[in-house]
C-alpha cells in the first residue's frame, strides 16, 4: 500500500477513537493526535519532495540518457549512411561499396556498448573517488564533448567525429548506468529503495520514447538536420549540470568513504525532511565500524566466498539475459527491419515509436500488476511463435539463389531459364537447403 494512502487511512481510524471510550475518546484522541498527524505529514511531503527531485536529477543524466542515445541513432540512418559515402568521395575520388558503408555504420552502432564497458569499468572507482554525485556531474564531461563532436562532423567533413562521439556516450551510459543505482539506493529511506530501484528501468523507457519522439520528421527527423538530432543529448546533460548541484551527496558514501559524520547528518536531515534521524544514523555507524579494514572484492574473489556465489551468480545470469536477449538492437536498427517488413516509408517513424512506447508501458506497469510476469512469459511464447510462423519458416521454404541476388530460388528469372521443367528448378532447391 503506497505510504500516502496508508497515511490517510492511519489518520481515518485515529481520528474515530475506535476501541472504549466513545466519543469522548474520539475527541479527545483527535485532540491530542492532531499535531503530531500534522508534523509527520510535514516530514513526509517534505521527504518525498526531496527524494522526487533527486530521483529526478539523478535520471536526467542517468538512465534517460541511455535510453535516449540508444534510440536516437535509429532515425538519421539513412542520411548518415549517404553522409559517410559521400565524405569518402570527396577524400578518395571514388565512393565506398555498400558493405564498407554498412560497416562503418555498424561501428557507429556498435561503439556504443563499447563504450558502456569502459563506463562500467570506470564507475567503481569514480564512485569512491569523488562520490556518487560528483561523479553523475563529472560524467557530463563525456557528453559535451560527444555534443561537440557530433554538432561539428558535417561541417568538418569527418564520419569520424561520429564514431568517437558514440564512443563517448558509450562511457557516459556505462557509468552512469552503475553510480545512479548506487546514488539513489543510498539516499531512499529503507521503506521507498524497492520503489526508487524501478526508476532507472523507467527513465530508460522514457528517454527511448522522447528520443524516438524527437527522431520523427516534425522535429529533428529531418534528413539535413541529423547532426542537430546527436547533438540533442547535450539537453539532459545541463539539465542534470543546473538541478543535482542542489541536492545531498549520498549520506552512505559521507560517513563510510570519507568518514564526515557531520556532512552525513546534514544530508540525512535534508532527505528526510526532519532532524531526528538518530536511528539511521547510528544504522550506518554499525556499517562503518564492519567495513573497517576490509577492501573491495576482485570480481573472482566473489564467487570464491560461499555465502555470496549464489546471489552473484543470479545477478550475471540475469544480467547476461537481458544484454544478449537483442532487445537493443531492435532501437538501432528498427527503420531498417520496418522498411524491408514492407512498411510505407512515411509510416516507418511511427512502427518505431511503437517499440519504444512499448518498454515504457511494461516498465511502468510490472511493479502495478501481480500477473505482469505472466504477460511477459505470453509475449515470450508468442515471438517465437511468429518467428517460427514469419521469418523462420520463410528462410527455410524460400532459400536464397546460389547464382544470382534473388531471395526466392523459384522466382529467379535466370535459374528458370536453365532448367527445363519445374521438377529440376525443385530438385536443384532442394539440393541447395539440404532436404531431402
């Protein structure tokens, strides 16, 4: 039960004076009651206030960016695809085959992940180095620089400037991916950390819908205005550089990595919204005082330890499942498979916000309903059910020509024209897929 509507149902029943008593102890339990109701409804809006501007600080940056830098490369591909070749005649006098266009494009694709690696390997670090909120502000670094670059690549005449600004926003979304968890994690009062970690799920489906949003035609989808449209993730980034300046540092990372008590009683006090946080503050007392003269774990020293192997081992299996399910790449190549599905072109912008709407849908929902896992596994069966049906029974019945760029053997003009009945064009098919 969310705590505002248990609060207004605990002020119901107080104000009632059920049990013995009557009215007189209704009123005088109202009476008496009364200010203390008020003082906690005090704290509490004061404390969701908070939080709700750190959660929001802290996703701008974080998580939305992400989303948004995963999706936004999806609609320009066309005209970065005639950019590249075009650059490459202006250097060489000759233009590049269509597979080194498609290549280079999927380096630009795919430096994004590669990136994020080289965030993530940097966010331990950074974290303890220069805190959880120092470090969500210095990772902006990497964005104004990859805005930069992708706002000057036309003009310079350099696909190359692509291809390191992706790069740069790989590291920005690898790092911030792990400190936002860990900032809002450690700032959420024990009661809300089960509803402030579904944030970064839903601030990544956002920031994949306002990306695929700000893609279409009517805004920066324009096919001349594509630089623009890379360099839009320049916004979240002063947005996250002009709110989270104002608000705490994480009160774990105060007291345990740098050991200010003061600085961390003054940030639990500005979270909470009062100042008798003696309990929490004591709570991390306890922490500080087993964390001394322990270090940080190598990743192979985790599995080593009996009592932490198992939960270890559910976080990479899961995480493995959800990096390798492809459900990323469908952001960065959807107008590609729209198109070749047969979609109109005009139609294809709007196909793909319906992916993104999708995610942001589910996200918001699968914390709402007890019977969202069902769903999913339904959706599960029913993708590989029309894969089986679509795309799976089509390669197996309509294998491509081994002599000519036909998809469908019996349609090839040429292969009809040397054979000489329909029973050799189904022999030669066969022999081709390998049935028998």
């Amino acid at each position: 039960m969310p705590w505002w509507l248990a609060g207004g149902l605990l002020g119901v029943k107080g104000s009632r004076g059920e049990g013995p008593g009557g009215a007189a102890a209704e009123v005088q339990g109202g009476t008496r009651q009364g200010p203390a109701s008020h003082g906690r409804w005090q704290q509490e809006k004061i404390q969701s206030r908070v939080l709700l501007l750190t959660t929001c600080a802290a996703g701008i940056g974080g998580t939305f960016q992400f989303g948004y830098n995963l999706s936004i490369i999806n609609a320009p591909t066309l005209p970065i695809q005639e950019f590249i070749n075009e650059t490459w005649s202006l250097r060489t006098g000759r233009p590049l085959s269509d597979h080194l266009v498609l290549f280079v494009w999927s380096l630009i694709v795919s430096l994004y992940p590669l990136g994020g690696l080289f965030g993530a390997l940097l966010a331990g670090p950074l974290a303890v180095l220069l805190g959880r909120k120092k470090s969500l502000l210095v990772n902006n670094v990497f964005v104004v620089a990859a805005a930069t670059l992708f706002g000057f690549s036309r003009r310079a005449g350099s696909f190359e400037m692509i291809v390191l600004g992706r790069l740069l926003m790989g590291v920005s979304a690898g790092l911030s991916m792990n400190v936002q968890p860990m900032y809002l994690g450690e700032s959420a009062p024990k009661e809300l950390r089960g509803a402030v970690a579904m944030t970064p799920a839903i601030f990544t489906a956002l920031g994949i819908v306002i990306g695929q949003v700000v893609g279409l035609r009517e805004l920066l989808g324009d096919p001349g205005a594509w630089p623009l449209l890379l360099a839009s993730c320049l916004v979240p980034g002063l947005l996250q550089l002009a709110s989270l300046p104002l608000l705490p540092e994480s009160p774990r990372y105060l007291l345990i990595d740098r050991g200010d008590t003061e600085a961390c009683l003054a940030a639990l006090q500005r979270l909470r919204g009062t100042a008798d946080v003696a309990g929490e503050l004591a709570e991390l007392e306890e922490e500080r005082v087993a964390c001394q003269g322990q270090r940080a774990r190598r990743p192979w020293e985790l599995f080593q330890d009996h009592g932490l192997r198992r939960q270890v081992t559910s976080l990479v299996v899961l995480g493995s499942a959800v990096e390798l399910c492809g459900n990323d790449s469908v952001y960065a190549y959807a107008s590609s498979v729209f198109r070749a599905a047969g979609i109109p072109e005009g139609k294809v912008q709007y196909a793909v916000l319906g992916t993104g709407s999708c995610e942001l849908l589910a996200a918001c929902l699968s914390s709402s309903f007890s019977w969202m896992p069902y769903l999913a596994m339904s959706c599960i069966f029913a993708f590989v059910l029309s894969f089986g049906i679509g795309p799976g029974d089509s390669v197996s019945e309509t294998p491509h020509c081994p002599t000519c760029p036909v998809w469908n053997f019996y349609k090839c003009p040429s292969c009809l024209s040397n054979v000489s009945s329909s029973a050799s064009v189904s022999v030669s098919a066969d022999a081709y897929t390998g049935r028998p």
